[in-house]
C-alpha cells in the first residue's frame, strides 16, 4: 500500500512540471484563442494541495511512517 501511495505521489509531480511547461508554452505563444495561463498555474495547485492531503491522511492512517526526529 506505501509503494502505491509513493506511484501516486511521484505520478502528481510528473504531472505538475508538465504542466509548467505547458503553462510556459503558453506565455511564451500569447495565443488568445488557447487556454490561459492560470488554468495550468490551477492545475499545479490543485494537484499540490491534493499531494499534501493525501501525504497527510496516510500519516495519520500509518500507511507510510515519517522519519524520526534527529535528536
């Protein structure tokens, strides 16, 4: 189950620099007709916002366990 969860999580940040580049592309095209920028801004946090959810309620559910403190 934390290897699924860990997919997960590296799947979301693949999706979020794709998405900058496309966000990129689109400054750099200034096309009216496409898309604007902020929907692909959007994307990158809403999926952030869904990885820190989800990171959340897996440590509280003990499916993946955080490094103890140092000291």
């Amino acid at each position: 189950m934390a290897f699924a969860i860990k997919i997960i999580i590296i799947g979301c940040l693949i999706f979020m620099v794709f998405s900058l580049f496309q966000a990129l592309f689109v400054l750099n095209k200034n096309d009216p007709s496409k898309p604007s920028m902020s929907k692909f801004i959007g994307r990158r946090v809403m999926i952030s916002a869904f990885i820190i959810i989800l990171m959340l309620v897996a440590i509280l559910t003990g499916v993946i366990t955080p490094h103890p403190r140092p000291f």
